[in-house]
C-alpha cells in the first residue's frame, strides 16, 4: 500500500470530534403540573422536528452532517426547577436552550441562559416585559402581549356595528404578564370603541371565582379577556355556566390551548375564541409534514403551540449550519441574524429578542374543534359570535 493511502486509512481511524457524532440541544418543558398540556404541545415540536432533520442526515456543520440530539427534561411546571434543569443541561454541554410553556417559567429561564451564555429559543410566553431588560441570548419567534392587543381591534371592528362588544370585563392573573396584559387590552379598547367595566385580580390557581363571574354579569360586560392557565381556565367556564353567565365572546389566552379543554369542557368549552400565534392550517413551507408527523403520532394535525416549538428547532438548526460548529457565541450570533422561512412562515428577530413574525392569527373553539377564524381570508370557519347561552347548546 503507497504511504498517501496508508496517511489516509490513518486520517480516518482518528475519532470524530464530538459534535461530530450528535450535537446536544436542551429542553426544560412543563410536562406535568399545571401546564403540562401546553408542554405536551411544545415538546411534540421539539421531538418532531428533530425527527425530521435527522432523518434527513442532521444538520451541515464544516462539510459534514451531524445529527442533533434532543435532551428534554421536565420542570413540573415549577420556576425554581426551570432553574435548576436548566442548570443540568448547561452541565451536559449543550449548545442551545428551548424553552417550555408558561411565561413565568421563560422568566426564570432566561435569566439563566443570560448568565450561562447559551442561546435561549422560547415560545409560548407573550410576556413582553422579560424583553426589555437587555438580554443578549433570549429569543422569541412568537406574538407578545403588545402584538396581540395590536390584532385584536381589527377581528371587533369586523363585525356588525351593533353586534360589538362594548364592555368587557378582564379577570386579571396575579403576575406580571396579567398586570402587563390587562394593561394592553385596556389600552386596545380605545382602537377597538369597548369600555372595559370590570377589572378584577384574582390569584393563579384558585378554586372559585364566582366573584368575579358575578361581578361581570352584573357589569352587563359584552365580553370576557383572561390569561389563565389550563385548570383555572376550565374552573371559570364550569362557574360561568352555574351562574348562568354567557357574554358574547370569551377571549381566553393561553388556556384553551391544549386538546384537554374539549376533552373536559365539551360543548361548554365552545365559542371561547384563543390566541396561540399559529393553526395548523396555516400556509408555510412544511406544515404539511407536520401535520402529516403529528398525525402518525397522535391521530390529529399539529396543536397550536406545536408549530411555534417545531419553528424554535428550524431555527437553531439553521444557526448551526450558519455557525459551522457548536460554538454558542457563534451560535448566538447567527439566530440573532436569522431571516428565513419556517412553519410559522418568515421569521426575523428585532435587538430585544422578540420575532417579526407573521402575527394576527386567532382561533377558536366550535363544535370541539380548533378553528382558524381572523384574519378572514385565512380562516377555516367564521367566527361564531355570539355566542349560544350554554343552556342552549
């Protein structure tokens, strides 16, 4: 054998590097507590997506392709825990963070990934506030509270003049998203010709709010805006229903996202309208495949927060490609240059971290399905409105 062929066989016995052999992304996701459902969605995402960029070889990093290994662990739905596994993963090596559901646990997390100097990718959370304190590694390809205070006067304005809701009662969360939310949709009132008549706070995780509902019924509030998450959500449609309280429209964000709220709610869950910032039948490149993944897996097309998740793992790919190795500096530096299309459609991130992204996308509960209702030319169903007394559905 000429010595250059036995250079060679020797070249290629040496070890790959190993970021070479899989490159360690990391995930701290709610699976259980009180946001597990919108974790379920956020992790089907993650795993789909990176089932899909394997198969096709991983990802190319210096002229050779490199599988992304998905490390997700499980925080409870507990900030301090966020923390912690967040910690855990840095300790692993990983390249990047994904983040979970819920923004109280993306505050918490980004606060680490700041400290760590490791790209943070995160969605479902619209809390804007966490944006304004000049974190370098926090990004959100996802609509924030000012966005969808933005989007929301154009959906009322499109109905029948004397068919909008002129008063609406906000059940406030005791958080800093409730506080900044009710602020924003107080503020959208002005553009939208609603009063808001009924501003009450009440505490995450309470078992009664009657108080509240009844409050809104004798405000004679047209329509009711909240936060809760998945449990108070459904506490407060089963007591609105037994004190026989129906306003024209329910805007609940974040609780009805999951599959549970039909499960649980059935028909009384219906009517109540949601803003995830995504729908499965949105028109993108490979939402088809998504779709087609989550299927096979779970015997229906993508959840809404499901895209977002997927969108976060094309991103970071794309950065890695861009980067040329897992250098998270480098890695950091390329999502914050990231301008490309996704399932969620183009996406660019501004200085702060939050995503110019194709934003205004409401949905809604009708008879047990999610349905894609603003804007009009998008929408697999119109918007049902007002809604039917629950006596009579």
């Amino acid at each position: 054998m000429t010595r250059p062929a036995l250079l060679l066989l020797a070249l290629l016995a040496l070890p790959l590097p190993a970021w070479a052999q899989a490159v360690k992304i990391g995930a701290v996701v709610p699976l259980t507590g009180r946001y597990g459902p919108g974790g379920a969605q956020v992790r089907a995402g993650y795993e789909i997506a990176v089932e899909q960029i394997n198969a096709a070889g991983g990802v190319t990093m210096g002229g050779k392709k490199v599988p992304l290994e998905l490390v997700l662990l499980d925080d409870e739905s507990d900030a301090t825990k966020t923390v912690s596994r967040l910690e855990t993963l840095a300790s692993q090596g990983v390249v990047g963070y994904l983040g979970g559901f819920g923004s109280d646990l993306h505050a918490a997390a980004a606060s680490v990934a700041e400290k760590n100097k490791i790209p943070y990718l995160g969605v479902a959370f619209a809390l804007y506030k966490v944006h304004q304190q000049g974190f370098r590694y926090l990004f959100s390809p996802f609509w924030k509270s000012p966005d969808i205070a933005e989007a929301l006067p154009p959906m009322l304005l499109s109905l029948p003049a004397g068919e909008r809701p002129k008063t609406v009662a906000i059940f406030q969360e005791k958080t800093d998203w409730g506080r900044e939310m009710a602020a924003a949709w107080t503020e959208a009132g002005k553009a939208a010709g609603y009063q808001v008549v009924l501003n009450a706070e009440y505490a995450p995780g309470a078992k009664d709010f009657s108080d509240l509902i009844l409050r809104a019924k004798s405000s004679n509030a047209d329509a009711v805006f909240a936060l809760p998450t998945p449990p108070d959500g459904m506490t407060m449609i089963k007591q609105m229903k037994e004190l026989s309280y129906t306003p024209k429209l329910t805007f609940f964000i974040r609780a009805p996202d999951p599959p549970v709220w039909t499960k649980n709610l059935g028909k009384d869950g219906d009517y109540v309208m949601l803003a995830p910032g995504w729908h499965h039948a949105v028109k993108a490149p490979g939402v088809k495949e998504l779709n087609d993944a989550h299927q096979a897996k779970f015997g229906r097309p993508a959840d809404p927060i499901t895209g977002p998740g997927y969108a976060c793992v094309q991103i970071l790919a794309a950065a890695l490609a861009k980067a040329g190795a897992p250098d998270r500096e480098k890695v950091r530096d390329a999502i914050a240059a990231t301008d490309m299309t996704t399932v969620i459609g183009p996406v660019k991130f501004r200085p702060d971290g939050t995503g110019i992204v194709k934003a205004g996308l409401f949905a809604q509960w009708v008879n047990g399905k999610q349905e894609l209702v603003w804007p009009k030319e998008y929408a697999t169903v119109p918007l049902a409105y007002p809604a039917l007394p629950f006596a009579k559905r």
